[in-house]
C-alpha cells in the first residue's frame, strides 16, 4: 500500500463512519417521532384535556387612538363581544382580527382560530346564498402562514366553521368572511354535520323566536397536536357556548338566571351517533379545558352561578323553548 491509498483508504472508513452516525441519528429522531405520534393518538375524554390553572391577566388599558393591529384592544370594543373577549394567561402567542362579522384570536402556532366569538339575532338571518368562497385570510400579517384551500385537500376532515355560513345570511359580504380559512378549523364529518350542526340550527331557532345571542366557539388541543396540511393543527374536541338573552333585553341584562348552553363536543370517531344535548357542560369545564376565562366582563358574582350550571336540554317543540334553567 503506498501513502496516499492508505490516506485515502483511512479517509473513506472516516466517511463510512461518519454516514453511520448520520444515519442512526436520523433513525433515532424518526423513531422518536413516531412515538410522539403515538402518544398523540388515544381520544381525550374531556377530563384528559389540557388543562390551564393560571389565573387570568388584568384588563388591558388600551387607548383607541394607539390600537395595534392584532392586538387584544383592537377588538376589545365590538358589539361582538360585550360580555368580555375570552382571555387566557398569555396573549402574547394571540392575535386577534376584527372581521366585522364577527371576531376572533388566531393561533399562528396551530394555524386555526384559538376562538371566534359573534353576535347572533334575527336580522342575521337573511336569504343570501351561500358563498362558499373559502379562502386565505390575507388580513393576517405575511410573516404568518396562511391557511388554504390545498391544507384540507385529502386530509380526511370537513372545512368547519366556527361561525356557520347560515348564522350570517344578511349580507354577501357578511356570509362570504365565514368562508375565511381564520375562521375554520379541521373538523371530522360526522361532527361538522352532526350534533355540531344540530347545535347551530338551533341557536338560529332561537335567534328566530327573538333571542339576542352571543357566542363564542373554538377548540381544545392535545399537546403535541396532531396536523394535517401544511400544520393545521387538528382540535382533539370543540366547544361552544352560547349565552341566550330575552327578547328586548341586553348584554347589561345578563344575570344569575340567564340561560347559558355550554357544549363540549370531541372530534373523535363516534361523536356523529349523539345528539348535541349529550354533550352539554359548564363553562366552568370548558374555561379549564381551553384555559380561557370567559364573560368575564359580567360581574364576578353572576359568572361565577351562570358558569357553574350544567346547561339544561331544550323542550323537543320548536316554537316553546325551555326557559331560563333553574338549579
Ligand atoms: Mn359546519
Ligand atoms: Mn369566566
């Protein structure tokens, strides 16, 4: 052997080596995946849902004139959220987007909305067709990704909306914001159109009969949560609540005997044989599953009775609804 094969024969059992460690490396990140993946994969029961004790943060102080875009203040003032924009320990990883039809707090880790909250009444409910014009949502600032049409192609899961097409018939523009992708969240079939729809149907119902409603819906994630698309994080379970006032009255009008439906649905295989009335909850339960402090601009005394009552099941009728539930 001269020198320089030697050299070269010590510089290729060097690659040789060096390739194995890359590979076992690799095989070692993959395997760890993999388990990851695994972990992720048992259906929550909403007790196993993440949970989140840290106490809320104070009101923020914020002047109208010095708003920032996708800050908290730039929706703190709408006529959709009158009894308090839900609030969580750290909105720092929240922005938030006034769409006029409704507002919401997008994740821009999760790539869907953290909740959409809306006003609901029945001047909302119009006979504009329904646009089906889903779409980006190019209000989101360039450095976020923005969901599209492609991220739900194949994926197994409905495009669901948080607020539904129906709930915003009045105008063309109105219904065509609902198809904005910051407003939807992968949802499998069997709940898009299931005890989910069955729960908007009838707010609509009671919307119809007068009601002034205001409702906020959005997901619970497991951690890590699994993706589909381009990292659209997929919600282990959605929840709704909806707090129902009477004919005439006003969001000041809310008290200790204002009906309150709080749902927590999973997003698991099944949920489609249930009604939506089997799901229902206490806010409470859904403030420690989402970790979101909500009405929180009632007096603490009435949140304190109105999100510890389970919601009771509406009468079957449609026209005579249950009244405000006792308990
Ligand atoms: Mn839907
Ligand atoms: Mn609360």
């Amino acid at each position: 052997m001269t020198a320089s094969r030697e050299k070269r024969a010590s510089r290729n059992s060097l690659l040789g080596t060096f390739t194995l460690v890359v590979f076992l490396l690799l095989l070692a990140r993959f395997a760890l995946l993999q388990c990851r993946a695994r972990q992720a994969k048992p259906p929550l029961t909403p007790a196993e849902l993440p949970r989140t004790d840290a106490p809320a943060p104070p009101a923020q102080t914020g002047s109208a004139s010095a708003v920032l875009r996708g800050s908290e203040a730039s929706i703190s003032g709408s006529v959709h959220v009158p009894l308090g924009a839900p609030r969580d320990a750290d909105p720092s990883d929240e922005y938030f987007i006034d769409e006029r039809a409704f507002v919401l707090s997008y994740s821009p880790e999760k790539r869907v909305p953290n909740w959409v909250a809306w006003r609901l009444d029945r001047q909302q409910l119009g006979h504009v067709r329904r646009k089906d014009d889903f779409r980006a949502d190019l209000s989101l600032p360039a450095r976020f990704y923005r969901v599209k049409e492609s991220d739900y192609l194949h994926s197994g899961y409905d495009r669901g909306h948080m607020c539904p097409s129906a709930d915003r018939q009045a105008s063309a523009e109105d219904n065509s914001q609902t198809f904005l992708f910051t407003n939807i969240e992968p949802q499998l079939h069997e709940l898009n159109a299931g005890p989910w729809e069955q729960l908007e149907s009838y707010a609509r119902l009671r919307a119809q009969d007068g009601a002034l409603l205001y409702i906020v819906a959005g997901g619970v994630f497991s951690a890590p949560f699994p993706t589909i698309g381009n990292g659209v994080a997929v919600p282990a379970a959605n929840f709704k609540l909806i707090v129902i006032l009477d004919p005439g009255q006003g969001p000041s009008d809310v008290n200790e005997h204002t009906e309150v439906l709080a749902v927590l649905m999973p997003n698991q295989r099944g949920v489609g044989d249930h009604e939506w009335t089997e799901y229902m909850t206490t806010v409470d339960a859904i403030e420690q599953a989402s970790g979101y402090d909500f009405l929180n601009a009632v007096p603490e005394r009435i949140q304190g009775v109105i999100e510890a009552r389970t919601s009771r099941a509406p009468e079957r009728r449609a026209g005579r609804h249950a009244g405000a539930p006792t308990r």
